[in-house]
C-alpha cells in the first residue's frame, strides 16, 4: 500500500480485505500466502505468481471466445464465487479484467479470481463503515443495476449479473452496454434490455448458453439465478 495511501481509514479496509481474501482457499481463487507491515511501516500482502493474461486482455488481442471456452471460464470462476458466497463475501467487481487466465499445473486456461478489494463482508459484525455502501462499487460496464440505486442492497445475485456481463462479452467481444459517460452506461444497466449476444453477432450460439447470460443480466435480482 503506498505511503501516500497509508491513511488510517484506507490501512483498514486494505487489512480488511486481505483477512477476507485469505479466508477463501477455492483453487480458482487468488491464494494470498502473508501479509504485514515492512521494518519502516509499510502495509503489503504477497500472493501467488500467475503465469497467464486477464480475461480482458486475452480478447483484445485473440477476438471473442469460442462458446464451449466460455462455458469453461464462467464455470470455473462460479466456483471460486460459490465459496466467497457461502462464507458471507461478496466481490462487487467481477469483470475481465479481474479474470487471469492461467498455464498452471501443465493446464491452460486456469480461470484466477483476483482483486477483491471491494469485497463486501455480510456476515455480522462486519465493518459497515468500510464497504462505503454510500457509493457506486465496482466498474460500470459490469455493474448491477442495484449496486447503483442501492448500494447497500448488492448481495450474491449482484455478482451474478457481473458476471453474466463477462459471457457477454467473452462470447461477442463487445460490452453488453456501451456510453459515451458514466450516467449513459448506469442508464442502460438500469433501463435498457439486453440484446442478445447472437444477435449482436448476427450468428447462432448455443441457446441454453446465451439464456443463461441473460438470465444472469435481468434487472431484478429475484429473476436472476438463485445462485
């Protein structure tokens, strides 16, 4: 944590974030082996290496993913989100490029979940006061809707509709909402239907795959996958 950085509110939520993370020990779930404060009162955490390229990164380079490739990725990284989920966590920013795609163990495409640096503690007794439920969390391409009306209301279901917003874009390498401002793209999340991926590319995809992408972008929460 820079020492520009090291205020005392921001040395908790960092602290914070690192006791949750290192709570979660899914193989597809960054591992986070120590963390402390340096001779001179510096506040690190060290993790694993990764061997790969951010979801993101991977698509503007290569182009859209072939579906049974997506499938793979969103299944994998389900996984790691069903153990945050189950112990109480939620990430609050699920996007490509907090997905590394991994070359581990003679394996490729090895899903990473990393960066929960928003990571919201539901379980009692966590700090309120450091969620900062009081704004906007997250990036707005991958937002969901309730995150932006009510923040303190984001739940397991909110995740989900992250990261319906990543198959989209893996399998059409376009974002399901595009603006030229802020307001534009939290507009679209909030009012807009989504157009189908495969219409979007103007080619057929599996349907049980892209209903369930859009299952996971319905605006209500309730609609959306139970988990």
């Amino acid at each position: 944590l820079r020492p520009d950085k090291a205020v005392e509110a921001n040395l908790k939520r960092f602290e914070r974030e690192v006791q949750l993370t290192a709570r979660l020990t899914h193989p597809h779930t960054i591992t986070i082996f120590d963390y402390g404060r340096t001779p001179d009162g510096v506040f690190y955490y060290a993790m694993e290496l990764l061997d790969g390229a951010s979801l993101n990164r991977v698509v503007d380079v290569a182009g859209r993913l072939e579906p049974a490739r997506v499938v793979h990725v969103l299944y994998e990284v389900a996984g790691a989100l069903v153990e945050a989920h189950d112990m109480g966590l939620i990430h609050r920013d699920i996007k490509p490029a907090n997905i590394i795609l991994c070359r581990q163990g003679g394996l490729y495409d090895f899903p990473k979940v990393v960066d929960f640096g928003l990571v919201k503690d539901l379980e009692p007794g966590g700090d309120a006061a450091l969620t900062r439920a009081d704004v906007i969390a997250g990036t707005p391409l991958y937002v969901a809707p309730e995150a932006i009306t009510s923040p303190e209301s984001v739940s397991p279901r909110s995740d989900l509709y992250s990261l319906g917003a990543v198959g989209y874009f893996a399998l059409t390498g376009q974002n399901v909402f595009q603006g030229r401002t802020l307001v534009e793209v939290c507009s679209h999340h909030l009012h807009t239907k989504p157009e189908p991926p495969s219409k979007r590319l103007s080619q057929a995809l599996p349907a049980d795959l892209e209903a369930l992408v859009l299952d996971c972008l319905e605006k209500d929460p309730a609609q959306r996958p139970a988990s």
